[in-house]
C-alpha cells in the first residue's frame, strides 16, 4: 500500500463543531477534506452539505466500496 500523507480523524457531535474546530486550528487546515457521515438519508441535508464545501456523504452503514470511492478521490 502506497502512503500518500500522514492522517489523523477527529470526531465531533454536530457539523457545527466540526466547523468551529477546523476554524479555530491553523490555516493549513483549511487543506483538509471534509467528509460527512450521517445514518439520515435526507437529500436537502446532502445537498447542503456538498453545496458547502464538504469533500462527500457517507450514508452509514458505510459499505467498503464507499470507503473505496472516498479515497480515490481524495488521494488524488
């Protein structure tokens, strides 16, 4: 497996806390993609989140080919 960059996940309860934490640290994290989980299928809510910059949205129960498609694109 090829190692592209180092990486680390931090988890927050709300989109709104991930915001003030991305917001607070160093503009380098500005860099980083945003990918969001939800168990609610909601497309308003998906849209909204895509419209706002973030990377992509993952319905859980996340299947390997999502985690798959997710990397790809990130990683490239």
């Amino acid at each position: 497996m090829k190692r592209v960059r180092s990486s680390a996940l931090t988890a927050v309860d709300s989109g709104k806390r991930a915001l003030e934490l991305l917001g607070s640290e160093s503009s380098s994290l500005k860099e980083i993609p945003v990918v969001i989980m939800s168990s609610e299928n909601v497309p308003t809510r998906i849209n909204m989140c895509l419209e706002e910059g973030a990377e992509d949205f993952l319905l859980k129960p996340v299947q390997p080919s999502d985690v798959s498609r997710l990397c790809s694109r990130v990683l490239r």
